[in-house]
C-alpha cells in the first residue's frame, strides 16, 4: 500500500508542479487583468512549486525502499553503475543550473517587471536554468537505480520543459516585445547557437 502511495503522491506531484510553475511564468500576462498584485502572485505560485519540487525528490528517493515489484527495473545489478551516472548528470547540472541562478538574480524566484534581459550564460543560451535543472530529476532516477524512474522523469523533462518554454517565451515577449523576439533568433533555447549577431541588453 505505501509504495502505491508514494507512487501516486510523485504523478500528481509532477502534475501540480507543471501546473503551479507554468502560471508562474506569465506575470506579465495575468497583470493585464490582475494589475499590479499578478507578479506576488506568480512568485506565490512559483515557491508552491518549488514545495511540489521537492516532493517529486522525496516519492523518488523512497521508491529505493518502496518500490511497486510489478514495474521496479534496475538499471544495473552493480548499483554503482546508476550511482555514477546519475551523479555526472547532477554534477554538470548542478553548475549549468548555478550559473543561470547567479546570471538572472532574483528574477529566478521572484519573478519582477524592473528586470532587464538577462546577461552571463544567458548570452549564448536562453533557458540555461532549464538545461541543468531537468536532467537533475533523470539523474536521480539513475541514483536510485530504477528504470521505472528514469522512463516517467525523462517524459515529464521531455513533455514539459517545450511547454514550460513555450509559455515563459510568451510572455518574455510581452515583457521585452522585439528585443526578445531578435533574442530567440540569435540564441538557441536550450542548445547555444555560436553567431557574431549581439543583441542588446535592455
């Protein structure tokens, strides 16, 4: 009975975190309705997200003790195998995602209309806070030695990180208007795209 719950707690968690983090990217277009009170809200939205985040970790690390015997696959009999390959996806994650922290400032958990366009990674790659973070959930996944992680986080990270891109661009660009549009041209989202075309900073 517990593995089932703790299984169900880690889908409905990825649902609410998708959910509550996907509002708290439209600051901008909630404040058309919602005035100047939508961007606390979005950075409300945004920390309730961040509770289901760490949720989604917890349901993950405790399939190693609760695991439904039906679909629990180990990626490797040698448990070190995952451990080592989930650990240089947390490690190389871990920088890319620090960097994209430190370049955005607060702008990371609070989301505000005084922020300029971004600079520091951001100068070669859109969402670099994206590109570590994700991949952190499939690594865990390997840690915990389970394909039957692996497979559901790789298709939360593949489904949802276009999703969560698509909706944040759209209201970057209500934020920023043609500078960001010239922005997505020059700068690829998640892979860099190496052009001598700058785009200034606003």
């Amino acid at each position: 009975m517990i593995e089932w719950i703790n299984f169900i707690s880690l889908l409905v968690s990825i649902f609410l975190f998708c959910f509550l983090y996907t509002l708290s990217l439209e600051p901008k277009k909630r404040s058309q309705n919602r005035g100047e009170k939508a961007w606390k809200e979005c950075k409300i939205f945004r920390a309730i997200a961040g509770i289901f985040e760490f949720v989604i970790i917890l349901n993950i690390i405790l399939w190693i003790w609760f695991p439904i015997p039906a679909i629990n696959y180990q990626v490797h009999p040698n448990y070190w195998i995952g451990i080592g390959t989930g650990l240089t996806i947390l490690i190389i994650g871990s920088i890319i995602m620090t960097k994209g922290i430190f370049d955005a400032g607060s702008e990371t958990a609070k989301p505000s209309k005084e922020t300029d366009m971004y600079g520091g990674i951001y100068k070669y790659i859109r969402h670099p806070q994206s590109l570590g973070e994700f991949p952190m959930f499939i690594a865990i996944g390997f840690i915990v030695n389970s394909w039957t992680m692996v497979i559901i986080l790789t298709l939360f990270v593949v489904i949802y990180v276009p999703i969560m891109i698509h909706y944040e661009e759209k209201d970057l660009i209500r934020r920023f208007g043609n500078e960001y549009r010239e922005y997505q041209k020059t700068k690829g989202a998640l892979i860099p795209k190496f052009r001598n075309k700058s785009v200034n900073k606003g």
